[in-house]
C-alpha cells in the first residue's frame, strides 16, 4: 500500500511541477495545489500507514502512529486559506491588468 | 517551565483578534498596536533577564513533556532576537501612524501587523520544527496580504509572484519535514538533535538537512533571492521596511539554529555550501546595489548582501563567527528598519524614489539627511556604529578558519555597501533643489521620531557592544554546547 501511495505521490508531483510551469494564473494555482496534495499524501505514506489499527495505545497490541495525521491536518488547513487567498488575489489581477498570462503581467511597472 | 515564554507570542495575537472587531475605531488600533508591542517587549527583555542569571528558559504548552508536545524554548539568542523584533517593530509603527494613510489603516493594517509580528516571535521561540513551519505560515500569511493592500498594479503582481514562490517553498518545507519525521521520528528540535548526536548524521539525513537549507535560503534571501526586489519594492515604506527588519532575519535565524543544533555534523558539505552561497550573495548584492540608480531597488540589494555576509558567519561556525552573526543579526534588523524608513520618507517627500530627480533635500529636512548619513556608515560596518564589531567578528572567524577567499569577498562588499549609501545620500541631499518651497508631496516628518530612535539604537547598540556582545556570547553558549540546550528542553523538572 505504501509503495502504491508513494508512486501516486510521485505521479502528482511531477503533474504539479508541469502545471506550475505553465502560463496561465490559473493553471499555475492549480499546480501549487497538487503540489501540497502529493506532499500530504508523500507524510502520510513515508510515516508508515499501519493497516488500520486506531491511534489508542491500549487499545490493542498494534497502534497508529497519530502525528503524521495531525501535521497533515495542519499542513491541510494552512494550504486551504493560501489557496482561498490567493485565487482571489489572481482573480483581482485579471481584474486590474486585463489578463492571466504570467508574460503579459510581466510588462514595465508604471502606472 | 516558565509562562512568561509565551507572552511575546499571545498579546500581539489577542491584540490583532480584538481590533479586528472595532474596525472603524481607528484611534484605539493605534493606541493598542503600542501597547501590545511595548508589553511584548517588556516581556521579552524580562526573558533577556531571565537568561543571564537562570539560563534557557523553556514552556511545554498544556503541560506536555517535550519530545510529545510542544515547546517553547526561549534561550538568549531567541529572547535577544523576539525583544530587537519588538523594537523595531514598535518604530515602524511610529512611521505608518504618519506615513500610511486612512484607506490602509481602515482595512486591517494593524491587526494584521500584531499577526506579523506574533507569527516572527514564534517563529523565534518555539522549539519543535514543525511548528516553527505554523508559525512561519502566520508570518507569512500577515505579509502576502500587507503586500496586497493597497491593490495597485505592481503590487498585485509582485504579492502573486511572492505568494506562489512562498507557497512552494512552504510545500517543500512539509516535504523536508516528512522525510526528517520518517528518518528520525520525532520534531522536537532538541530531540533531534540529541538523536542526531548518537546515531550520527548519516547520508540521508544531509539530504534532509539540504533540502531544508534550500526552503529557509528562499525565506531568507540567501542566493535564491530573485523575488526579493520586487516585492520589497511594491507595499509602501513603511511595510517594507517592517518586511526588511524581520522577514528574511527569520529566515538567517532558522539556518543558523538548525544547523548549529541539529546538522553540524557534516561541516564539510552543509556549512561549505553555506559559506559559497553567501559569498555568491554577497557578490550578486553587489552589482544589484551598483546597477540600479532607484531608491528601492538599492536598498533591497542592501538586505541582501547582509544576508549573505551573517550566512558567511554561520557557515565559519567558529565561536567569534558565531558570537558576530547574532550580534550583527541584531544590528540588522535595526539598521534595516531604519534606512527603508529614512529612504521611504525620501521618495515620499520628492515623490519619486529616481535618484536623478531627487536632489538638495538637506536643505528642507537637514536631521533627515544627517540620520542617513549615519545610518548608511553603520550599514557600512564604520566604527563606532553598530556594523563594526559584527563584521570585525565575522571576518576574524572566518581568517581564523582559513576563509581568507570569502572574508575579502566580504570587506569589498561591505565597501559597495558604502557605495551605495552615499550615493544615495550624495545625489539625493547635496546640490541646489528641485523642489521649490510647498511644492514637496509630503513633509517627511512623520520619519523623524522613529529615526532618531532607531539613530540612538544604532549608535548605543555600536558603543555599548561590549554589553551587548555579552549578551551574543550567551546566546552562541548552547551553539557551542548542544547538551545546554538539550538538557533544558528535555530534561527540565
């Protein structure tokens, strides 16, 4: 199973790292989301996924270890707002600049 | 255990939430944004205290033992660093209440700030590396959007550009971090560092340390500091020079405790590619700082070639180098704050930030002028300002250690650092005046105050080095010493 998630990891990585080196705002946003989804993935499969016991100890003789699942979750709520914050911020760009094109934004810098 | 660690972290915290909530009071926000940060100081040089006559203070947050939860360590170097934040932090302040202007004010400006300035002092006391990751987020996330204020063109171009090359470098960051989980099985940094005593730093582990070498070389400037002009160039000056006092310091002071805490067992591949990555900062700093014929741009090139000077110094990792780095991150973050203040108050007085259309401005605002000038020969390292005793330090560590290649590179920066300065001061202070009288865009005075303090820091913080220099040798102890910090962090009754 680890070897499974950690190829689908691998699989994401490499699609995000296409799409961050893309043009468009969008795209790019997207790939920086796929990026944290295969990093996500990649913590909770090379901390070892322990085949379905709780995160108790006591509660049997095998025990999951809970902190990769607790950073995940931490790491997850962070990635949600930049994503929240920075969609709007992309959106407000196309606003002012007319367009979403990395190259156009580029452009000389007076106003 | 100690709660006074976690003071300088929660009251601008608290603060920032409740103004959030009386928006349009914005008065009170002034008036608590002080408060806040002067309290936090208060704290902090209580800490400072603390550390000389009890050592490292330390604070499981809801009692749990380090290494299962988490801890606050606030030993010298992190009590020293949060009360100069503090400080500093406290004159921008002073600055925006004149500089700044309503619109940034009414949309959360100092809440935003207080959640900055929280994010930079946790970033300096935690003890567990993954929430130093959290509160790097904090700091960040305060930035993106004190970048974005505002809202113009270039700002919003350059907040995207800093937002997406942040946002990877964090990614990176969880990475490094799973990796260092899954190899050592724990976060705790001084466990780690215990565990990476016993069991050696293996081939792997060099790999991790690499990697997270090449998340803080983005935050802090070091080489990989291509958005840095930019985005230090868009916000108002007031921000910029909040963003240049604390933001890439954090980014200095994550390199230098994680690799003289956890990894300094390979010197020979981590701290060789720091002292190269330095002087290649170094070098590049100084064509920017030669190239460009802008206010701005100057000074950012300014803050990096700094970063790469103090990186040098870590690299060196011997104890003057060591003792020099802390005393001159001090410096900088005083030093910084005030040039990006004074050159703020500049462009905004000719209302350009080209050098060849700003021209006798010492003649309508002299103590502007001289404050420049000072502030630029401390930038410099001239004695007796504060620059001199760091640099001196740095470079004997590094002559010392056989570094003689760099610690050139090093001085020759430091004179197109000089360079620079009065270039600016040349061109934009001397000569007859463009500007006839009541046709300036703004009266510059709103600088003054906050530079005369940051002015009297420079000069005290320059002959009054032996007190502080005592203060850098306690916190360079536990560099020195791993146990002292291990045995205070795991092993505290």
């Amino acid at each position: 199973m680890e070897t499974f998630m950690i190829i689908i990891s691998g699989v994401l990585y490499s699609v995000a790292t296409y799409l961050m080196l893309s043009k468009t705002l969008l795209r790019i946003i997207l790939g920086t989301a796929l990026l944290s989804h295969a990093t996500h993935l990649m913590l909770l499969a090379v901390s070892g996924l322990k085949k379905g016991a709780v995160p108790l100890i006591g509660a049997g003789a095998k025990y999951t270890d809970p902190l990769p699942q607790a950073l995940m979750l931490t790491s997850i709520v962070i990635t949600f707002a930049l994503t929240a914050y920075i969609l709007v911020l992309a959106y407000r760009t196309y606003l002012v600049s007319g367009t979403d094109d990395i190259n156009k934004l580029k452009g000389s810098d007076h106003e | 255990m100690n709660n006074l660690v976690i003071l300088p972290i929660a009251i601008p915290l608290v603060s920032g939430m409740l103004m959030i909530f009386i928006r349009e009071r914005i008065i009170w926000h002034r008036v608590i944004s002080l408060i806040s940060v002067a309290a936090s100081a208060a704290c902090a040089g209580w800490l400072i205290r603390l550390n000389q006559t009890a050592g490292v203070q330390t604070l499981h947050v809801g009692g749990w033992k380090a290494p299962f939860g988490i801890t606050l360590v606030a030993d010298m170097l992190a009590s020293l660093l949060v009360f100069t934040a503090l400080i500093v932090s406290f004159a921008c302040l002073l600055y925006m209440f004149g500089s700044i202007g309503r619109e940034h004010e009414r949309f959360f400006l100092y809440p935003l700030v207080q959640i900055l300035v929280c994010g930079v002092n946790g970033s300096f006391l935690t003890g567990d590396i993954f929430n130093l990751f959290v509160f790097f987020e904090v700091m960040l996330i305060a930035s993106y959007v004190l970048l974005g204020l505002g809202g113009k063109r270039r700002q919003l171009k350059e907040t995207l550009q800093y937002v997406l090359i942040n946002m990877t470098s964090s990614t990176l960051f969880v990475t490094a971090l799973a990796f260092l989980y899954s190899a050592a099985g724990t976060l705790n940094m001084a466990h780690l560092a215990e565990r990476m005593a016993e069991a050696g730093q293996s081939g792997p582990m060099t790999v991790i340390s690499i990697l997270l070498l090449i998340v803080f070389s983005v935050k802090a400037a070091l080489l990989l500091f291509f958005w840095l002009p930019g985005s230090y160039g868009a916000p108002p000056a007031a921000i910029a020079a909040l963003f240049a006092a604390l933001l890439t310091k954090v980014g200095v002071y994550a390199i230098l405790r994680v690799f003289t805490l956890i990894f300094p067992h390979q010197p020979q591949i981590t701290h060789t590619a720091l002292i190269w990555m330095g002087a290649a900062t170094m070098i590049l700093g100084a064509f920017g700082v030669v190239a460009y014929k802008s206010i701005r741009p100057i000074l950012a090139y300014n803050v990096i070639i700094s970063v790469g000077f103090m990186l040098f110094g870590v690299g060196v990792a011997s104890q003057a180098a060591l003792t020099g780095t802390v005393y001159y991150l001090v410096h900088d973050m005083i030093a910084k704050a005030l040039i990006f203040i004074l050159g703020g108050a500049m462009i905004s007085i000719a209302g350009t930030d080209r050098l060849q259309d700003i021209k006798g401005l010492i003649h309508y605002r002299p103590l502007l002028g001289w404050l420049f000038f000072v502030a630029g020969l401390a930038l410099a390292g001239i004695p007796p300002l504060s620059g001199f005793v760091g640099k001196v330090l740095i470079l004997e560590g590094g002559i010392r250690e056989e570094q003689m290649a760099v610690a050139v590179i090093g001085l020759v920066s430091s004179l197109f650092v000089l360079y620079s300065m009065m270039k600016i001061f040349v061109q934009g202070f001397w000569g007859e005046t463009f500007l006839s009288e009541g046709e300036q865009h703004d009266t510059g005075k709103s600088a003054l105050l906050p530079g005369v303090i940051l002015t009297a820091l420079v000069i005290g913080v320059g002959i009054g080095a032996e007190w502080v220099l005592s203060m850098a040798d306690l916190a360079v102890e536990p560099m020195l010493d791993r146990d002292l910090y291990i045995r205070a962090v795991l092993r505290a009754e």
